[in-house]
C-alpha cells in the first residue's frame, strides 16, 4: 500500500503527504482536480498494467479504493 500512495503522490504532486493512508478521501487532497483522473488511468496503465476508465475511479472514495482498483 506505501507504494501505492508514493505512487499516488507523485503523479498528483501532494506536498504534504505523512498523513495520507488508505482510509484518505482522494477528492479532499490539495492537488486533485478534473486531470487528476487522466494522471490515475495513466498511473494504471504504466505502472500496474491495468485498463480502468473514469467510470472505476468515479466509484472510488478514498486511496484504498484506488489500490483494490489496482490489485484486482
């Protein structure tokens, strides 16, 4: 999961990320925005090889979410 949030910080470039954890609702970070969504499904794609659209990530609340997303 630590990858994973690593991950998630840098493709979003949150600053202050000690207190980010898999219960986190992404949409309340600082740098998420309507482009946040095409950085996630480019994150899929190169790092975990997965195909997911903006309709998997609008079912998403927090990074945990987002991990089972990719670990499915």
């Amino acid at each position: 999961m630590n990858v994973f949030i690593n991950k998630i910080v840098e493709q979003l470039e949150i600053e202050n990320a000690d207190s980010l954890n898999s219960d986190t609702i992404f949409r309340e970070l600082e740098g998420w925005s309507s482009l946040s969504v095409m950085e996630l499904i480019a994150l899929y794609d190169d790092e975990f090889d997965k195909q997911i659209g903006d309709t998997e990530i609008s079912k998403c609340k927090t990074i945990g979410d987002l991990y089972n997303l990719a670990t499915e």
